[in-house]
C-alpha cells in the first residue's frame, strides 16, 4: 500500500508499506524547497528511509504522530467494527488513511478513506454523557464521536471542536472521575502561565453536572494553516508508553532541533513546573515542536497536558536518574545544561511559589 504525504496542498513525499516496514521518500520538488519533517531520522537527503519494526507499527515516528492515541483509537475501534472493518487489523498506512486531514500537525495522507471538519461543539454535557455512554457499551451515537475524536490520544474522552470560529480540543470526564477533574487542568494551565510558560488560550466551559470541561485552543492551527507538529517522541523514536528517557534527553533534544539556548531555558522552566507541581504524566508524547515557516526553523509548541494524575506515583521521565525529583535534581539538570546557577534558582524559586499559591489544592 501507497500513501502520499502532503502539507498545504504540496507532496512531501511518498510512504509504502511492505512486511511490517514503512518506507519513505521525500518527493524532488520538496527537497528542493523543502525542510526536514523529522530532523534526526528523516534529514532532507534523496534517499529511501526504513521504518524499525517494533517501534511505531513499522514508521517513522513523525508519522505515528498523526495517528489516534487511546482514547482516539478506542473511538475508532467502536466505530469502525459496526461497519464491518477491524481497526486494530488494519496495517498503520490504512490507519492514517482514515485520519483525512484532521491529524495532529500539518501533515495529511491520500488517498484519505474521509474528509471530515471539526464541528461546531454541541452541549458539553451531552457530549460528555455520549462518550460515557459508548464507553460502557451503551447505545451513542459512535460516527459522530469518531468524527469528533480524530486523532486524539490519551485516557479520557476529548473531542475536536468549533468554538468561536478556531479549532479547539475539549476534554470531558469518566463516569468515576472526580467532578472537579476539569477544573484542576484549568487551574494548572493558568498557574504555569503565571510561571512565565507559553501555554494555549484556555477555557473552562460550564457544565451542571461537574466543575466544568476543560478546552484548549489548537496550537498547531493558526487562522486555519495547519503547522507541522513533531513530539519528542517522535523525534527521539522513542515509544511513549515505556519510560526510557531522563529530563536531560528532553533539553538536549530541544537544544538539537531548535539550536537555541533560549528555548532550552523554554524547556527547562516547563521541566521546573511538572517536577514542582508532580505532573507524573510527563511522557514523550507531551512535549512537542513546532516548524515556523516565517521564521524557517523548529521552536518548543506551547505547553499541554499539564496536570495531576492521581494514580501515578512517580515520574514516567526522570530528572536526573530520579523518578520523584526535586529542587537538587533541577539545580544539577540546570548544570548539565550550562544555565547559570543564579537563572536556574530564579526560575525554580518563581515555579515553587506560584505552585504553592495556585495548586495547593491539587497537592
């Protein structure tokens, strides 16, 4: 099978998949003009890229960014199975085929298998109550939330959303999570902004029957452009569900792709926030880059998923060989990473105060 990867309307290259490998090739006219869409596996050079076996079902990890996660791949299971066609058999080039254009980043793949739009957001309660419902196996309506859930990942139910004419990722609860599960996302986002870190605007929309749904405007959409998006994880090739990396793989991949000092310190104040307000959930797959056109060049995205989850006890990335870090590990993180010691204690003593101002609750 053939995919061609596309971004604004422009070939990328060409994806095929033979023997549980994905092979890859930029197309002549991109590498003419074109940037590196992973820079550390896939460089702008003419030549054929292989895929590893057990990594990323056979791809390049750059492409599995534009596949579904857990939540999105059980909606697309529930989905699909009642019209007869079984997603978890479906080789990684067909998945994406079912992704159209709502992926996360900039890139699409054709021929697409649909072509959907985000949709204008419903009310929230009634959605959060249609994903419940189809989570239990009860009667939903499962086309509407697979359009919906494109290719979201992570635990909970979110969907793809219009709000006030941008696209917008909106999360909802489980039957057994706390009402205020929402709400503690909400206050994180604000807190780390106080903290100096670029985050998304942010939303907490009402509800009646819990502290409210959390909702984030889409930072890889900008007024409609798409924006070529890679995760850590992609980058490194590193899966996201087995912890293998350490904060210093972080900064050092940060300082690789963007080759900036400034956005290392980027990284590093983000690291301060999830190790100081135990943000446990800090896997790969939540750290990201973005390409700016404008400026021809990769920079740290905005900061995502910040917030508790209870039922972690430690760290899945370490801070310096330490699954339960603190302030040492940040001050020897900031050593290895050639940031003065007087910015480091700066930035980790702004971090510590608006934590415990804002998220004492939480901790």
């Amino acid at each position: 099978m053939d995919l061609t990867v596309k971004y604004s309307g422009r070939e990328v290259g060409r994806l095929r998949y033979e023997s549980k490998i994905a092979y890859f090739a930029y197309s002549r006219e991109w590498l003419e003009d074109g940037f590196s869409i992973s820079p550390r596996s896939l460089p702008l050079e003419d030549r054929l890229f292989k895929g590893r076996m057990n990594y990323f079902e056979g791809m390049p990890g750059v492409f599995a960014d534009s596949l579904p996660g857990g939540w999105g791949v059980f909606a697309a299971i529930k989905a699909l199975r009642r019209k007869g066609i079984d997603y978890q058999g479906l080789n990684p080039l067909e998945k994406l085929s079912y992704i159209g254009k709502d992926g996360t980043g900039a890139l699409y793949y054709e021929p697409t298998g649909c072509d959907w739009e985000s949709l204008p957001i419903q009310d929230p309660d009634i959605m959060c109550n249609e994903c419940i419902s189809m989570m239990e196996d009860e009667p939903a309506d499962l086309d509407d939330i697979f359009r919906r859930a494109g290719s979201t990942g992570g635990a909970r139910p979110k969907i793809n959303a219009m709000i006030d004419g941008s696209e917008w990722i909106v999360k909802f609860r489980e039957r057994y999570d706390p009402k205020s599960i929402g709400r503690m996302e909400y206050e994180y986002n604000i807190a780390a902004k106080i903290c100096g870190i670029d985050v998304p605007e942010c939303r907490l929309l009402h509800s009646e029957l819990c502290d409210g749904y959390f909702a984030m405007k889409r930072f890889d959409r900008d007024d409609g452009k798409r924006i070529h998006m890679i995760s850590l994880a992609a980058l490194l090739e590193t899966p996201t569900d087995i912890p293998m990396l350490d904060y210093v793989s972080f900064l050092q991949a940060t300082r690789y792709i963007t080759r900036s000092q400034a956005e290392v310190v980027k990284a590093y104040r983000l690291s301060c926030f999830n190790v100081l307000s135990k943000n446990y959930d800090d896997h790969p797959g939540n750290f990201s880059y973005l390409y700016s056109d404008k400026e021809g060049r990769y920079v740290l995205s905005p900061a995502y998923d910040l917030t508790r989850s209870p039922n972690m006890k430690e760290h899945h990335m370490t801070c310096m060989g330490n699954p339960l870090p603190g302030e040492k590990e940040l001050l020897g993180l900031a050593s290895e990473m050639r940031i003065p010691k007087g910015q480091a204690d700066e930035i980790i003593t702004c971090v510590r105060e608006v934590v415990t101002e804002h998220l004492s609750e939480w901790l």
